[in-house]
C-alpha cells in the first residue's frame, strides 16, 4: 500500500516547497499540482543545476515519475506547451509522463488584461497582484463562464462560449478601465493552435491517481502559494485567488481525503512575504549588518515569477499554529535553517497583542492582522555554520534548541530541516513516506 503525502506552505508562500517535493520523490511514483497557476513558481537545485517551474509538477527532475496537473490548476495552455518545451531543450522527458485534467479552467489575455487594469486603477492600495489572470479566472469559474480543457475539443462551442465571456471582457476593459479591446480571432486562433499541444497531455486525472493508489504507488500531493494566501484562511484581501490548504489537494485533483495520508507543512526558518498585506514580525531589510538584511541578501529572498524583493522577518509562531490547523499537518520541515547562521540572538514570535488582550494564534482578515502587535521570545544564537549539514547531531546546540523550541510551541514533530537548496542537503528525521 502506497503512502500519499501533501506538501503544503504553511506561511505567505515561498517556503521551498518544490525541494521538499523533489527531495520526497525519490520514494514516490507520482506528483499532483492541485491549485493556482502560473502564478506560483518553484526552484529546484539538482547537482548544481537550476530548474525553475511554474506549472510542471516538481516531480518532472526525477526519472520515471510521473506527473499529474489537476482539475483544481488554472491553466494558460501557452505558458503549460513552452515550459514544456524548456524542459526538454534541457534534455528532460516531460510528455511522456505528464497527464492534464480535461477539468481545469483556461487562462486567456483577456484574463491578465482585467488583472493589469484593476491593479492600476487601485493604486496605492493594490493587492500586489502577479497580473497572470489569476483572480478573474477564478471569478469566471464561480460564475460559471469559464471555458476548460474539455472546451479545447470541441472547436464550435469553444468559439460560442468565447464569444459570450469575451462580450462580457471588452466592456468592462473599454468601460469601466478605459483599456483595449481584446481580439475575438486573435484568442481564438492562439488557443486552437496550443489546444494541438494540449490534447495528448489530457487524461482523466482523478481515475489516473486511484488508479495508481491501487497498484500501491506513492502519491505527492504538491501545493503553491502558502496557507496565509488562502482565499478562505488568508490575510484576506491580501490573498491569491485560491485555497492553499490541504483539503485542497482532495478537490483539486479529484480523489476523496481518505487517500491523503500525511500532511508535511513547509515554513521557512524565518518568514517571507511578497507583495501587500500585513505581516506583524516584519523587520527592516535595507539596512546592512540587521537581522532583516541578512535574511534578505543571504536568503536570495527574491521571487521565482515576479523577480520582486520578498519582505522578511523573524518566525511567527501564532501564524504558524493557525497554518498547523488549519491543513491538519503531522509533520513540519524547516526550510533555509542555514540563513539564520551568524546572528548572536534569534526570535520567535509567539503571540501578539491584539484590542488589549494577548492572543496566540492569527486572527482571520487583513484588518486584525494590521492591529497586532508581535510578543517575542529571544533565543541565543549560533555562530558556527550550519550550511550542509545532514544530521540533526552535527547541529551547534543552540540550533537544536531553536528547532525543538519551534516543535515544542507548535504541538507538531519536525520530520526534515533543509540546510542548503541541493536535494540532498537535509537533515531527516522521520520521513514522511518510508517511515
């Protein structure tokens, strides 16, 4: 009987999940991506190669994994055909193993367009956005005029329903932002183009994967963005468009939550936030010689998509627990442990002052979240150098105790740290799958 793992950020994304998933390939036959889009972006460091995805599942370094895109992904059919194309120009088998479900909602330009003109009539006050179309596609599939995989076969009714959804996009675009008018023929003509691309890749993804459960196959379940970006759970507005928890991977790819066997959370040793939004343990990251800088310019906090500089600060704990709960982790891993490395002291945000009371755990909404104040526990730092190290052991003392104090506050077992972006630079100390 296999053991189906989902692979879960438990912070504002950004936490190395793609590693995690890679690093756990090795004992799995099989990866899902079950939400978002190619807003999301992992970066995988193999033998000392860079491989940077935004919607092949990270599962595609490993020989003879196979690859699944699930109904929950929105999909932009170009982007999906010339990642595709990278990937194998660098000698990777990709389609071969690579199975799209017929289910998952189609990403055009009218999409971005929307995205792009709302963010800049809000000014200021903009969420911080990818522009990829994320958040429209999604609105399109609520209100049920979202065009899908499926659509992509039949060329007469693809075009009917463009048609109507595209009505409906020139006149908020030319009415309301002031914006061009988006093509009839030229949306047409390049997703019939792609669809060619596309229609060998599309298999039924939810039989697929029981059907693999039931050869006893190993199953990873990978997630993007991270649980306080959740639609639902988040910092709300400052969210993405999706859920990000893992009673999304059930929905998403089309199997029931009885094959969901554990839940590794992710989280970074310290946190990241691109974009807007409030992020009370926040720290300054300009300037040289503070905690924040160092996490910062050592961290190479950048973003994998946007390219766009990541806020940084020390760990929130309260954030932490409410992620915990919310995805019903059983195990943590701590990624980036090797950033923190020189600094003489060491925080952890346990709880927050909040209306006069204290509080340890998030609160729901952007609006509370603003209003917190940040309790910290100070720990002693460490010195000594901890990148590459591989047994919990070699760690200085003080890093154990940071580890096992993080364990301690969150009632959850640490199974992995990652020292390093190397696949093998990890500390393990229970797996998710062999155990």
């Amino acid at each position: 009987m296999g053991k189906n793992v989902v692979v879960v950020g438990l912070q504002w994304g950004d936490e190395g999940k793609g590693k995690i998933v890679d690093w756990l390939t090795d004992y799995a036959q099989g990866v899902v991506r079950f939400h978002g889009g190619h807003n999301a972006g992992h970066t995988l460091v193999v033998d000392g190669t860079e491989y940077k995805l935004n919607l092949v599942p990270s599962g595609v370094v490993r020989k003879g994994v196979q690859c699944y895109i699930g109904n929950g992904v929105v999909l932009e059919t170009h982007h999906l055909l010339s990642e595709i194309s990278a990937l194998e120009a660098r000698g990777l088998d990709v389609r071969s193993r690579l199975k799209v479900s017929p289910g998952c909602p189609l990403i055009f330009s009218y999409h971005s367009a929307l995205d792009v003109a709302r963010e800049a009539a809000k000014g200021s006050g903009k969420i911080g956005t990818t522009g990829k179309g994320i958040g429209p596609i999604h609105e399109d599939k609520v209100a049920r005029r979202s065009l899908h995989v499926y659509d992509l076969f039949n060329p007469t009714r693809f075009g009917e329903k463009l048609e109507e959804v595209l009505d409906y996009y020139n006149f908020v675009l030319t009415q309301k932002f002031g914006a061009k008018a988006i093509s009839f023929e030229a949306v047409r003509d390049q997703a019939m183009a792609d669809a060619e691309g596309i229609k060998p890749l599309v298999a039924d993804v939810s039989a697929a994967l029981y059907a693999a459960n039931k050869a006893g196959q190993s199953i990873l379940f990978e997630g993007a963005h991270g649980s306080m970006l959740d639609i639902d759970h988040g910092t709300y507005p400052f969210v993405t468009s999706s859920n990000c928890v893992a009673g999304q991977a059930a929905v998403g790819s089309g199997i029931g939550p009885g094959l969901l066997h554990h839940v590794l959370g992710v989280a970074k040793a310290y946190c990241t936030r691109v974009g807007g939004g409030p992020f009370p343990s926040e720290l300054d990251i300009e300037t040289a010689g503070t905690p924040g800088h160092q996490m910062s310019s050592k961290g190479r906090e950048f973003g994998t998509v946007t390219g766009r500089k990541r806020r940084c600060g020390w760990l929130d704990i309260a954030a932490l627990k409410r992620a915990v709960q919310l995805n019903g982790v059983t195990g943590l891993c701590i990624t980036k442990f090797d950033i923190l490395d020189g600094l003489s002291e060491v925080k952890l945000c346990t709880g927050y002052k909040l209306g006069g009371k204290t509080v340890d755990l998030s609160p729901l909404g952007a609006d509370d979240v603003a209003r917190c104040e940040p309790i910290y526990e100070t720990l002693p730092g460490w010195k000594e150098n901890t990148f590459g190290v591989r047994s919990f052991e070699a760690l200085p003392a003080n890093a154990r105790a940071y580890i096992e104090r993080i364990a301690q506050l969150c009632e959850v077992p640490i199974d992995a740290i990652s020292t390093g972006p190397e696949r093998n630079e990890m500390i393990l100390r229970r797996h998710p799958i062999a155990s």
